[in-house]
C-alpha cells in the first residue's frame, strides 16, 4: 500500500465522512478547460496529491484540477473569505514568503488557497477575495469544491476544520509546501511563526533544474 492510500485510508481516524471513496487516477497536468484530448496521461508518484481526482472551481469559475497546479512549487493553506483573524495572518504570511523569494524564482512558485466554507465561498465570493487582497493571477489559485472533495484533502494536508454555531469556522492553522509533483515537503503551523525555514524550503524546491543539476549551480 503506498503511502498517499494510507493517507486517505486515515481520513476516518481524523473525524471526517466523505460520502464518496477518495478517486485516485493519473491525470493531465492542466485544468479540465484547458486539457486536450491529445496529452497523454502522466503518472504521478504515489506521495502526490495530485493523484486526487478531485474537481474544484477557480475563482474565474473555470473547472479545474489539482493536478494543473503541478510544475511550480505550491505554497498551500486552506482558509475561509469570512475569516476575521487566523486566515488573514495565514495569508499574510503566505505573501511575506512570495516577497522573500527573489524576483526571478518567482516564476516557478504558486499560491494557492482552498475554501473550507464551501456554502458561502462560490467563485464569485473568492473573486472579491482575490481583488480585496489583490492577490496576482499570475500565481495565486483560489479553489472552492464539494463538501466531500474538501473535507478529502483537508485530512490529506491534516487541516481540521468546524463549523460552529455563528457561521465562523475553528480550524487547523497551516501553511504546506508541496514540490514540483505535488509531494509534500514542509509545513508550518501556527500564525507569526519564523518563516526563514519555510522561505528556505520554497527556494530550494524552486531553484532552476538546470542549475541544481549543474555543480556550478550548487549552493
């Protein structure tokens, strides 16, 4: 059993119930609206969670799939638009790393929120969101999904989550790394944290493959 199916397999012990068994299948690398017929399918190593076939919304309400987020590195947390204090710092902190990150690595690094408040938070809430925040196309993904395709990768990323009596959610504090396939790398949790570590992670997972392949290139 590999690891990714263990993972799913423990989705239970942390309390969730997905109405649907988790769907894992290799999948193109880009969103259901910009995939064609013609691109073969490419495996994904069995820690990827990209291998989750779920499908989201953009905040452009275009369908999409984990699975197009793969070639840059992705700095992920889960979060809700509403949220008056921990979603905002995790967010401000998710720019702090962009800022730190030179110019031209940049290019090879995305941030991507999912909603866990999958009533209220329809593309058109998020797209508010992104303008409010004014959070770059060019490398934020914004995604809403079903209930059971959230609470899935919720438990694959150890987010918890509820929703209490006043609309507001209680929730897991955590900003996740995952590399080029999709692998999780490094996470970080709490809020204010150092994030030298997590900055140092991000650049080393994005550093140009030429370079790390090269010994010039070696730092």
């Amino acid at each position: 059993m590999n690891p990714l199916s263990i993972l799913l397999l423990g989705i239970a012990a942390l309390g969730f119930s997905c109405a649907d068994s988790p769907r894992i299948a290799p999948i193109a690398g880009k969103p259901v609206c910009c995939a064609t017929n013609s691109e073969p399918a490419t495996a994904f190593t069995d820690k990827s969670l990209y291998q989750v076939d779920s499908l989201w919304t953009n905040d452009g309400a275009q369908p999409w799939k984990l699975s197009a987020l793969r070639g840059r590195v992705q700095v992920m947390a889960m979060f809700f638009a509403n949220c008056t204090y921990a979603c905002p710092l995790i967010v401000n902190d998710m720019r702090r790393i962009e800022a730190a990150l030179p110019e031209a690595m940049r290019a090879r690094v995305g941030f991507t929120l999912i909603t866990i408040d999958t009533e209220r938070d329809m593309p058109d809430a998020l797209r508010a969101y992104r303008s409010a925040n004014k959070l770059p196309l060019s490398r934020w993904t914004l995604l809403h999904g079903t209930p059971d395709d959230t609470l899935e990768l919720a438990a694959l990323l150890g987010v918890k989550f509820k929703r209490d009596a006043s609309g507001q959610f209680a929730h897991s504090n955590l900003i996740t790394v995952l590399n080029r396939e999709g692998e999780i790398i490094h996470q970080l949790a709490g809020l204010n944290q150092n994030l030298q570590e997590t900055i140092e992670r991000v650049s080393s997972a994005a550093q140009d493959p030429a370079k790390r392949s090269s010994p010039s290139g070696l730092q």
